[in-house]
C-alpha cells in the first residue's frame, strides 16, 4: 500500500506541475541564471574579467537547455508525452494520404454504425428499462388456477382486492383492455373513432408521467360522482384538436356521454409499452361512457392487464406470496363449481420492454452475425491496406529499428495510426448508427395502421451503446492494426535497407495473414449476399404463391367501432342494414361476413375428431357466400346455407389439411367434430358437411400444412364481435370504397367506416420482411463492395512488389495471358478458398434463418451456384484490372533499376 | 588540485544534497558550493546533475521550494527538506553505511 500511496502522491505533485504556465520554465530559466551570475561572480573574485569569467561560467555551467529540459523530465508524465507525440504523428501520417484516411474512416465508420445502430435497438427493447422511475420495481401479474393455463386477464374486482389489501404492492396499475370509442371534441363535431386506455388514478404519478399542460389523471378522477375526466395525448391534442391551447377544461363528447379534458401529457412519455393512445381515462369513467366490455363489478368480466409497482425492497417470491393470498380472497372469475379455481398469482418483472428469453436471442442472432460479418470485413480490408502501406515503408522503419527505436515504440506509433482511424470512424459511426436507427424505425412504425395508436420510442442511447460502440473501436483497431504492426517491425533489417523485398531469388515473404483476410472478406460477403437473396426471394415468393384462393378483387368493410366482447344492439342491426344494401352496389358480385377477414390472426379452437386426442386449429364463423366470395373451392360436401346459420345447427365445413389432420384414414364428410368450450360445458359436436380446398388464409407465416375449420355464423357471433363484411366486386377498389362509405353515411352519419382491400392486410405483414431485405441487401452490397476494393488493392500491390519477377517472365517471353495468369492466380486461388468457406457458412445461416416463423423460400443449389459464379466473376474482374498494369512493365527499365 | 574534477559515486547526489539541505535552506548554487567546500575540493557536483536531481526529489516529495531573497538582495529559490526527505536521508545514510563497510571488508581481506 506504501508504494502506491507514494505513486499518487507524486502524480498529484506532477499534476500541480503541470497546471503552472509553460511548466515553470520561466522559472527555471531564472533560477538558473541567477546560478550563473554566482558563478561568474566567483570568477571574477579569481581574477577573471567579466566577460571571460561570464564564459568560464557559462562554460562550467554546461548546457542550460539540455538541463532545463531534463529537469522538467522529472515532472512530466512520459507515457503522455509519448503519446502525444504518437498522435502529431499519426495526424501528419493521415494528413499525407487523406484519401486513404478517409476510406479508411469512412468504411470503418460505416460498419461500426451499421453495429452500433443494431445494438441500440436491442438495448432500448430488451435492456433498457422503461423510462420511468424505478422501472425494477415494476411487475407484471397473471391469474394462475389449480389448473390450466394462467390467465393475464384480471377482473375489476380482483384489482381492487389487490389494491387495497396487498402489503407488497406499492401502485397496483391496472390497464383495461377498452373498446375504441366514437369521439366528439365539440358537440357540434364530427365523430371520429378514438383509442382509450383504461388506467387507475395513480397511473401517472407511479410512471412519472406529468402533463404539458393541464394535468394528468388523478386518484380523485376515481370517483363515481365526477365528470369522466380524461387526459389526451399529444399527438391527439394536434389531430383533434388542432393543438388549441384552451382545451383544458374542454367539453367533449364520448359515446354520447360528456366528459371533461383535463390535461395533455408530455409528448415523449412513455408507459409500459411504446404505444400512446389517443387517451386515457379511469376505469371508471370509461364504464361509464361504455368503452369497457362489460360492468366493472362483474366479476366474470377479465378484461384488465394488471401490472404493479412494488414496494421498495421486497422480493418477487414475497410479493406472489402476498398477493395470492389477497387474490384468492377476491371474488372469483366463475361460480361454476367444477371450473378451474383461482390459486394464486404470478408475478414476473417488468423492467424492460422486452423479455430477452432464448426465443429472442435465436431470433437476433443471424441479424447479428450480420452485421458484424461487415464490421469483420472492414477491419480486414483495412488490415491488408495497411499491410501493404507499411510493406511499403518497410525502409524507412528498418532504418529506425537500426538507430535504436525499440520494436515497441515502434509497435506502438503504428497502433496509435490505427487507433486514430479508429476512434475517428467510432465517433462517425456512433452517429450514424443513432440516425440510421432514427431515420428507419420513424419510416418503418409510419406504415402500421393507426389503430395501433402512436409509436413513443425514446431511442436514447445508453451507456450500454456507448461501451459497445467503444469495445467494437479497440477490437477494430488491434484486429486491423495489431497484426500489420507487428509485422512491419519484425522486419528482417539489413534485406529491407538493401531493398531486398524485390530482388529475385530471396524468398518473396508471402504474408499468409493477408491471404487468409482476402479468404474472410470473400467469405463474409458470400454470407451477406446469401442472406439478402433468400429475403428478397422470399418475398416475391409469399406474394405471387398461390394463397389457394382469389384474394385479389375481395374488399373488407369494417363499419362502426370495433367492440371487444359486446357490441351494442344498435350497431348490430347497423352493421345488418349496411351488409344488405353493400350487396346490392352495383358491381359487387357476392358479399358475407366473417369473424376473421383472410389475412388476419384467425382465432383458435380446440376439436378433436371422436376418438382422437385434441388439436387447436384456426376457425372461422362465416355466413353462407365466403367461400364464393374469397374463391375458395369446396371439393366435396356442401356449404353451408342460410338455414345452416339460422337454425344454429351443428355442422362445420374443414379444409383438405385439416380433414387429413383429424381423420387420416377416412373422409371427413359425416364426421363428427367435438368442440371444447371455454368453461366446463360438455363439448359441442358439429358434424362435418363439407371439405374446402386448403389455402393460405391467414397470417403469411402459418405454415403450409395449417389446417382450417369453418363454422357457420350464429347470431351470438354478431352480438359479440365485429363481423366484417367481405365483398368480391368488378369495380376498382376506390369506387367501391366511396359507394360503401356513402352507404354507411345514410345510415348512421357518426358510425366510422373503414374500407381496404383484402391483400392490404397481407402486404402490411410483409413490411418488416420488405425493410429486412432492403437492409439486408444494402448491408451484402456493402460488404462486396469493400471486398472488391480490397481484392482490387492486394493485387495491385502484389503487382508492385513482384515486378522484378514479372520483368523476368516478359523479357523470357510469356505472353500477355501468361503473366495474368501468374499474378492472378494467387488471389483467385484465396477467393475460391473464400467462397468455399462462405458456402459451408451460408448452408448453416439459411438454417438459422429458417428457425423464424416465416415462410422462407430456401435458396436453391441453383441459387448458391448463382451467387458463388457472380461473387468469382466480380473478383476475377477486381483481380484482374490492376493485373493488366503488369503488361505494362518494360523489363529491361526495371532490370536494370535497382 | 581545484581543477580536477572527482565524479561523484553514483547514486550519492541526492544523499549529499539531502544532508547538505539538512543543516538549513539553501538555493542550487549554495548546495554545489556546500559540497564542494565542505569536501576540500574533492566532490564537485555538476550543475547539469544538480538541477535535475533536485527536481526529481521534488516530485518524489523529499523537498520543497520557494522564492526568497538572498543576503545580497537577490531573488533566489531555496529548497528546504520534508519531513519525508529526513527520512529519507535517515534510510540512504544507513544503507550507505552498510556498502562503505562492505567494501572496507572486502579490501581489508588478507586470505581468500
């Protein structure tokens, strides 16, 4: 401990040092004059004259420079002083060859961005914890039974039990899962659809969501005998109310009920999750105005996502303990005595965004592998650059090495070069990577419906972007100019002053590290060009497959708010009066309604064919036309028919696949299907009338062997959910939207109407795929590029460093082909090693990437083949243009040289 | 004999500069005069030595500097010894010792 105490304690004297101006050189200069004046005063008493005593004194006194400078050694810290004599250096080294130094930054800015940026959004959805105070303390809560799956739905009843009665929750936050509603900003506007959330009134002051103006929802806003309050968001305050700065203590209209706006929260709040909705209100208040799907104090009525704050230092396990102890006090979902019961909670935290779970990090590693295939890439282009530069000063180092600089400081002047085309191309890629990510998240969450609501992401980088961005510099620089160093200062000394590299007959030192970085970059680019071939591949495959029916001319018409759970009785005969007169428009061949449009997440239902075990397929409830109006065959049995839906008899209709699912041995036809219901009823049969020809109706990335089941409508159905009514029709889509909505205004002016077609639904889902294979595309393209550049760069010095060796084979007479091939060959030879290793690379990735849920067309043998000719056909070409500068030695000029 | 200039045994510059500064504060010049008065000629310490020493014992915190006026009305720094660097001169005399007897030993010797 003595020793370091010493190291500090002179380090903090150096440091006061070093804060004097110029380092007391003044100082120094004075004290030692005034020695000098003592000593000529001495000569003088000796005898001298003043002016020869002044020289015996100056002579005695030696140099004071010398001295003054080595005194001053003593104060200052060497290493620093090293270094920045490193960095002046490095700088007019850089400054020589500015175009080298700026590919170089620029391509290592480029791959650390494209790294950079890729990490901070990992890191803002999976580690950063939600920007609100103590985000560790947040959980979220599911229902656990005695048995069964947990349910994440809570009812009003069983928040309350948990609010007031826990011990370990600190803020219980409720979220309902509320319908849209038909909003008002005046009585005297237009009703526009708005998306509530359903809070307690503690939600903004646990999240630390303040208001810009006005105020945020409140405890008091709670209570029965107020006027609903609600607090709008900024985007709502510009779309509906034109950002008026009075509408605080606004009247305003919801579902016909008036309610007051009490505040605008701060725009870049963000809650749970990342999307704002137009509003928010209590619980309370949004039974009140009917946006809840039932009474609150149903207890059957689970329609809360139930997350909480806990106490500041209790533990998860505590906390479930607690609270299910309080929940299994609280009334129960169900009476029925043979139902699962309620057992207990569970509790899991809540802190970030996203859970990074196994799925998820199997999901993001091929992206990853991605993107630092380019970085790798990069620093080895960079490394064979430098190699060939200080190949090329290999003389001048071996005359330094020869005066007596160690291989170190050496060593270390070189790396600091490095380090500055580092650091320079990490604080550009930092940058870049931040706008990059900004820039394609804004473009991409532009294109989700607006039902979604607004997007809030906070795309701050953390500390944890930094670091990473930093640790991908320092590997940069050691992986490119670690190895360049050390080999430019290994030198053998006396060949290199001689000029011995280019001489006939001395071993030509083939860097075998600069044949293996050409194998890597070839290999690397391989793969990225592979990726970005199997997604754009895949894309044109999923929109030109046959989906097994005519999606093409069909349109989805969703009138009216869309419910969760209950629709109210005057929407129901709405939406029955818009389905009849939307039949009759002239040009519509066939219309029907569905729970599900194609194109869409279909709902599952639990059957088993008699005898079997139970499977979970995706159904539909449809009226009599769907199959006519989608174009999907019935390849034996029936339909269904009118009777079929009003007589809620128990037939069903199920694709070929899910025929062959259920019965593989038999027809389908006269089956019997056995439905489990939700509760503990008896199951449902349904006897099976018809077989549909199988297709690709829902979700793209379903797999091709999904099975289908269709029911007919009931009139239960259209009391619950929406039922949107589909329409195959002659006409161009924009007329038929304009007659629809024109329909739709006869009937009810306030009811919202939504028109699309039916392959929107498909096209919106290809859009992450779409932006994958773009990036992806410009990240291969990328990479081949600076493969190209660097291939193009390592002949052309293998040109300059063999021309003696070619001079001798073009006065000897080969031919023009000859010496190509001679100086081509090597490279090449490394390529094809390249593209093997990439090929075994690219097998493994196209697995990896098949592990998502899409479908993706694999790329074919043909495919592999195609890429490897066109990736060897580029760097032949890159080969062989600065070859051709090798036809153009004149032998007997460079013979005679040297 | 004044201008034969005996080296000083490495290592002791700073040994004698500390002693020298322990009889009270002096500047550069008056420590070089100390040692070579007090000495009889026989160590003379080179100014180029000196000055660097000094501030190296600086740094290392054995003495400490400041500016005053000299007899002669001069401005002057003058150095003045730490309670560490007494110390230290405490710690290199007894090692000094402990070699100069060494050494007497081994020259004393009469048989291997």
């Amino acid at each position: 401990m003595r020793i370091t105490w010493e190291a500090a304690a002179r380090t903090w004297r150096r440091l006061g040092w070093s804060l004097r101006p110029n380092h007391g050189a003044r100082e120094l200069d004075e004290e030692m004059r005034f020695h000098h004046e003592m000593l000529t005063r001495d000569f003088e008493a000796a005898g001298l004259s003043p002016s020869d005593a002044r020289d015996a004194a100056r002579r005695q006194f030696g140099n004071a420079l010398a001295m003054r400078e080595r005194g001053a050694d003593a104060w200052t810290f060497a290493w620093l002083d090293d270094l920045a004599h490193d960095v002046r250096f490095g700088l007019r080294q850089l400054r020589r060859n500015p175009l080298f130094a700026l590919i170089a930054i620029v391509a290592i800015g480029l791959a650390i961005g494209i790294n950079s940026g890729f990490f901070t959004l990992i890191d803002t959805f999976a580690w950063q914890p939600i920007p609100v105070p103590h985000a560790e303390q947040l959980v979220r809560m599911a229902v656990r039974f005695d048995r069964g799956a947990n349910s994440i739905l809570f009812s009003y009843p069983q928040v309350q039990a948990i609010a007031r009665n826990s011990q370990t929750v600190a803020d219980a936050l409720p979220l309902g899962r509320c319908s849209q509603v038909a909003f008002r900003s005046s009585a005297s506007a237009a009703a526009v659809p708005a998306t509530v959330a359903c809070v307690s009134g503690n939600f903004f002051q646990s999240l630390g969501g303040s208001a810009a103006i006005g105020r945020p929802l409140v405890p008091s806003d709670e209570r029965d005998d107020a006027t609903p309050a609600i607090a709008i968001s900024d985007g709502f305050w510009t779309r509906a109310f034109a950002r008026a700065p009075d509408v605080v203590g606004r009247d305003v209209i919801v579902n016909g009920a008036h309610a007051t706006v009490v505040g605008v929260i701060r725009a870049n709040f963000v809650g749970f999750v990342p999307i704002t909705p137009d509003f928010w209100t209590t619980l309370q208040a949004a039974s009140r105005v009917g946006a809840t799907p039932g009474a609150l104090t149903d207890p059957t009525n689970q329609f809360i996502d139930m997350k909480a704050r806990l106490r500041a230092g209790v533990t998860l396990e505590r906390a479930t303990a607690e609270v299910s102890g309080v929940i299994a006090a609280a009334p129960p979902p169900t009476v029925r005595a043979d139902a699962p019961h309620v057992a207990g909670v569970e509790l899991r935290a809540n802190g970030s965004m996203l859970a990074m779970t196994w799925q998820m990090v199997l999901v993001l590693a091929p992206a990853l592998i991605v993107v630092a295939l380019v970085l790798v890439i990069a620093c080895a282009n960079l490394a064979n650059l430098l190699l060939s530069r200080s190949l090329a000063r290999q003389r001048e180092i071996a005359v330094r090495l020869a005066i007596g600089a160690s291989r170190a400081r050496l060593v270390r002047q070189l790396l600091t070069e490095s380090l500055l085309i580092a650091v320079l191309g990490s604080a550009l890629g930092f940058q870049l990577g931040r706008w990059t990510v900004t820039i394609v998240s804004r473009m991409y969450f532009s294109n989700l419906p607006s039902t979604f609501g607004a997007i809030a992401l906070d795309l701050r980088p953390s500390w944890r972007v930094v670091a990473y961005t930093v640790t991908l510099g320092v590997v940069s620089v050691l992986a490119f100019g670690l190895a360049p160093a050390l080999q430019a200062t290994g030198a053998n000394l006396t060949g290199s002053l001689k000029g011995d590299d280019t001489m006939i007959g001395s071993r030509v030192r083939r860097s075998h590290l600069r044949d293996a970085l050409i194998s890597v970059e070839v290999a690397g680019s391989l793969v990225l060009l592979v990726a970005a071939a199997i997604l754009l591949m895949s894309i044109r495959a999923i929109g030109t497959r046959d989906a097994g029916f005519e999606p093409e001319r069909v349109s989805v018409a969703s009138l009216g708010l869309s419910a969760i759970g209950r629709v109210p009785p005057a929407l129901v005969d709405t939406r029955a009066t818009f389905a009849f007169r939307a039949a009759r428009v002239p040009g519509v061949v066939e219309t029907a309604r569905a729970l599900d449009a194609p194109f869409t997440s279909w709902r599952l239902i639990t059957l088993s064919a008699t005898g079997g075990s139970y499977v979970r397929l995706p159904y539909n409830a449809i009226t009599t036309r769907y199959f006519d109006v989608v174009g999907q065959r019935i390849v034996s049995g029936r339909a269904f028919t009118p009777e079929d839906s009003a007589a809620e008899s128990a037939v069903a209709i199920v694709s070929a696949a899910a025929a062959r699912v259920l019965w593989p041995s038999s027809s389908a036809l006269g089956q019997t299907l056995r439905a489990a219901q939700r509760t503990d009823e008896p199951d449902k049969l349904y006897r099976v009338v018809g077989i549909a020809a199988d297709a690709h109706a829902g979700m793209i990335w379903d797999s091709d062997d999904a099975g289908y089941v269709f029911l007919p409508a009931t009139p239960k159905d259209f009391a619950s959910f929406d039922m949107p009514l589909l329409a195959r029709s002659d006409t161009p889509e924009p007329v038929l939207a304009r007659a629809f909505e024109d329909i739709a205004r006869q009937i009810d002016v306030n009811a919202p109407i939504h028109v699309e077609p039916a392959i929107a639904q498909r096209d919106f889902m290809l859009v992450p795929i779409r932006y994958g294979s773009w990036i992806t595309s410009a990240v291969g393209a990328f990479g081949l590029g600076l493969a190209l550049i660097g291939l193009y760069g390592v002949v052309a010095f293998a040109v300059e460093q063999r021309r003696h060796e070619i001079a001798v084979h073009v006065a000897l007479g080969a031919a023009s082909a000859d010496v190509l091939r001679l100086v081509v060959r090597r490279e090449m030879r490394l390529v094809v090693i390249g593209l093997v290793v990439g090929l075994a690379l690219s097998l493994g990735e196209s697995k990896l990437i098949e592990a998502w849920a899409v479908p993706l067309s694999p790329l074919g043998i043909g495919g592999f083949a195609a890429l490897a000719s066109l990736l060897l056909g580029v760097a032949l070409v890159a080969s062989v243009i600065p070859a051709l500068g090798a036809l153009r030695i004149a032998p007997m000029q460079v013979l005679r040289r040297d | 004999m004044a201008d034969q200039k005996s080296e000083l045994l490495p290592g002791t510059l700073e040994m004698l500069t500390l002693k020298t500064l322990s009889l009270g504060p002096l500047h550069g010049y008056g420590i070089a005069q100390h040692i070579k008065r007090i000495s009889r000629d026989v160590l003379q310490v080179e100014e180029g030595s000196l000055y660097p020493a000094l501030q190296r014992m600086q740094v290392k915190g054995w003495v400490k500097s400041d500016w005053r006026e000299t007899p002669t009305k001069r401005r002057a720094r003058y150095y003045q010894l730490t309670a560490l660097g007494r110390k230290q001169l405490g710690v290199e005399e007894t090692s000094f010792s402990r070699v100069v007897e060494a050494i007497g030993r081994v020259m004393r010797a009469e048989e291997a």
